[in-house]
C-alpha cells in the first residue's frame, strides 16, 4: 500500500463552522494522520499522512469540509510520507 502526504491550505468560510473538529474526525475515521489548525490570514491549514487513497479522501472531504463551511480554493502540495505523526491532532 503506497503511502503519502499532503499540505492543504483551505480557503472560505471555514473558521468558527466547526470545520478543524470535523476534519479531525473525518481523518480519524480514515486512518490518517497528521494535524490541523486556523491561520490568521482566515484560511485553515493541514496536513494529511497515510496510505494515499486514505489522503485523497481527506482532500475530497475537504472539497466540501463541515456542514455550515464553505470552501472557495485549495492549495495542495504533495511530499513523501515521512511518518512523522501518530494520530490526528487540532494545532493551535
């Protein structure tokens, strides 16, 4: 199973819509790890670790994210996965 690793940036109506809860669930429950976190500028970063169909669901997810979020662009850049984490945190 290959694995990857994705940086996301997400921009839109994605802080203060639970938007950094739900991703963390949504990677949780497709076994990806990784972090994410708000950034001043309004926008909402992260990364996603595991095996690459696991990555592209969470970038897929992420096309839609929370229930009351709304995402107008993503700026992705993909890497080797490095195994730098164990689970799926909330940065701040």
């Amino acid at each position: 199973m290959k694995r990857t690793r994705a940086h996301v940036v997400i921009s839109g109506k994605v802080q203060g819509v639970f938007f950094r809860g739900e991703t963390q669930r949504a990677a949780e429950a497709r076994g990806v790890a990784g972090w994410v976190k708000n950034r001043p500028d309004g926008a909402v970063e992260a990364v996603f670790e595991g095996p690459e169909e696991a990555v592209v669901a969470m970038l897929e997810w992420c096309k839609n994210g929370s229930p009351r979020s709304r995402v107008d662009k993503m700026d992705v850049q993909w890497d080797a996965d490095r195994r730098e984490f164990i689970g799926f945190d909330i940065a701040y």
